[in-house]
C-alpha cells in the first residue's frame, strides 16, 4: 500500500512535467506575443486574469478567474497579494489553469499575506531562477499547491499548504530552501521532490497526508533538518525505503513517528 500510494504520487508529478508543455504552454505562448512589458519597477495596481504582469504588482480586489489567473512577464517581477486572493471559478481541480505562472523568468517575488486556490497549480515555476514566495501565501485547494520545475535557487518562507493534493512538488530542480511552511490535509503528499538535487526542509510541519515528506531515488544531496511531522501514514520516506546514504540525503533533528526506512526520525 506505501508503495501503491507512492507510485502514483511520482506518476503524478511526472506526467505534469511531461505534458506541461501541451497543458501550460498556450498560455505561456499567449504571454509572448503580448507587448513587451513595462520598464521594471513599474506598478499595476488592479491586474485582471490572464494578464502578463511585470514590474510591481499589488491587488487591490480579489480576482476569480475562468481561466489562468497571473502570467508572469519579465524579470524581478514583484506580486504583493495584500490580503487577496486568486481563485478559479470552475469546480474541481482538473481544469489545467495555474494561478500565477513563472515561465522562465528569473527574480520573481511573491508575497502574501493572500489566496491562491482551486487551480491545477496554484504556482507554476518552469526553468526560473531566484524565486521566492513568502510572507504567509496560502495556497488552498489546488491539484498542487506550488509545483517547480526545472527551476533552480528559490526560497519559500512562512507560508501554508492546505486541502491540496500535493502541498509542495518538484521535478528536476536544484537548489531549493522551504522553511517556516505549514503543510496540513494535503491528501497524497506534503512535500515531494523527483529528480530534485541540493532541497532543504528547514523546521516545516507537516500533518494529515499519505506522505509527509518524499524524495525519490533520483533525488540526491538533499537536508531535511528539524521539520515536524504527525499524522501522516507515512511522516518521512526516502525513496520507499533506500537507505539515506545511498542518495546521500541528509536527515537530521525530525520530529516525527513513522519512516521508510525507520531510523529517521528522533529517538524512533
């Protein structure tokens, strides 16, 4: 059962990495051939869905989109939620739209406090650079709350995953720090990297998932220091099962009750 459960959380991540291309490009596309955005530093203070954004960006109004809701357009890029939210109006989460994306832009910053649910992905970063989401972004409700790939050296901070199906999810990435998050009732996994290199977990918790926190076995040189974690089916796997030293994933200070293998976590 661990092993079916997780099977299909990798199935999972890397059938969207693999068809991001079909099911997020038109967007992305469409973002392009828009004019070339402002000069940075510019502000836009009522963005509407599926607007390019560049500059700064603060909400001013909740936005309930059909479609995508923010498309990112250019470099050091700043979103200030203020407190709102972006939400799409269609039930369900299979409706292939993302919140806000980052498609290969590099600097971007998001700061809540503020909403992003009921989308395919409330983030989406593919090939960025220096992201950072902080400040209390709630990511609420989605397929994946925030999923990174091919994205390198960002920073997540003191914000909260709930009710996703997978909280936070990685493909191929390097380089990442998410710390101070809150993870709770994010069915099939919490936290989870595929292929993903050089990851630290730093004093997250975690609670109320199938998995709490999973790496794969192409994941390696990754530190899971001092997160918190409890009840969970499984609180940490690495790899259903590989010995950390095989990947050379470092797991020090966890509190939790259960891992694959045991040994992970503090007196267990």
């Amino acid at each position: 059962m661990k092993r079916t459960i997780m099977t299909y959380t990798i199935a999972t991540i890397v059938s969207l990495a693999a068809i991001g291309g079909l099911i997020f490009q038109p967007s992305y596309q469409m973002a392009h051939a828009q004019a070339q955005p402002p000069a940075t530093g510019a502000l836009t203070t009522n963005p509407v869905c599926g607007q390019r954004v560049s500059g700064v960006v603060s909400l001013s109004s909740n936005l309930v989109c059909s479609g995508d809701g923010l498309m990112v357009g250019a470099d050091n890029t700043v979103i200030n939620l203020n407190g709102y939210s972006i939400k799409n109006s269609n039930s369900g989460t299979s409706n292939n739209k993302v919140g806000i994306m980052v498609p290969m832009y590099d600097n971007v910053v998001i700061n809540g406090p503020g909403t992003i649910s009921n989308f395919q992905a409330g983030i989406l970063a593919t090939g960025a650079s220096h992201l950072s989401v902080s400040t209390g972004v709630i990511l609420l409700g989605n397929e994946i709350g925030v999923f990174m790939t091919g994205a390198d050296h960002a920073q997540l901070a003191n914000d909260l995953f709930m009710n996703n199906n997978i909280g936070w999810a990685s493909h191929s990435i390097n380089d990442l720090v998410l710390k101070n998050g809150l993870f709770t009732n994010n069915k099939l996994a919490g936290i989870t990297s595929v292929n993903s290199h050089g990851v630290t977990l730093d004093t997250n918790t975690v609670q109320g998932s199938d998995n709490g926190i999973f790496f794969d076995s192409q994941s390696d040189g990754n530190h899971i220091t001092k997160n918190n974690l409890n009840g969970n089916k499984i609180d940490i796997n690495n790899a259903n099962g590989l010995p950390s030293n095989i990947n050379q994933n470092e797991f020090a200070g966890n509190n939790c009750d259960t891992s694959n293998p045991s040994g992970i976590c503090i007196g267990k």
